[in-house]
C-alpha cells in the first residue's frame, strides 16, 4: 500500500505520517528500508511532502514502512 503526506514524530525506528487527509499512520521503518532513520527526521525537520510505501496495518505491529520518497 501507498499513502503520502509528511512525517510529524520520528523515534528510534517508529514514524507517525499525516496523511494528505489528515489521518494519523504510525508505521517501523523495515530493516531493509530505502532510507535511514536520519533521512527520516530531516524530512520531519523540514515538513518534506512524502511518499510512503509501506505493508500491514498502520499502528500495529505489523505496519512497516519499506520506502519513503520525497515528492
């Protein structure tokens, strides 16, 4: 699944992204994710538009982020 919009918390591997339309996703960054948890604060850091391919349900343990790209 894709969701966009900007990442608001990073900590440690966890992410909270606002969706375009407001809705909260709270997903951990996979092990193999394309980017790193210092890619991830400086798109919180400077409120960076993304886009999030992720696996799972959000907030759960099993929502996982496998890529985030800027947009």
């Amino acid at each position: 699944m894709r969701a966009q919009g900007h990442i608001s918390v990073v900590q440690e591997r966890r992410l909270l992204l606002i969706t375009d339309d407001g809705t909260g996703c709270q997903l951990t960054l996979a092990h193999d994710a394309t980017v790193d948890i210092d890619a991830l604060r400086q798109f919180a850091e400077a409120r960076t538009h993304v886009s999030v391919e992720y696996s799972g349900e959000p907030g759960l343990a099993s929502g996982v982020a496998h890529a985030v790209e800027p947009r």
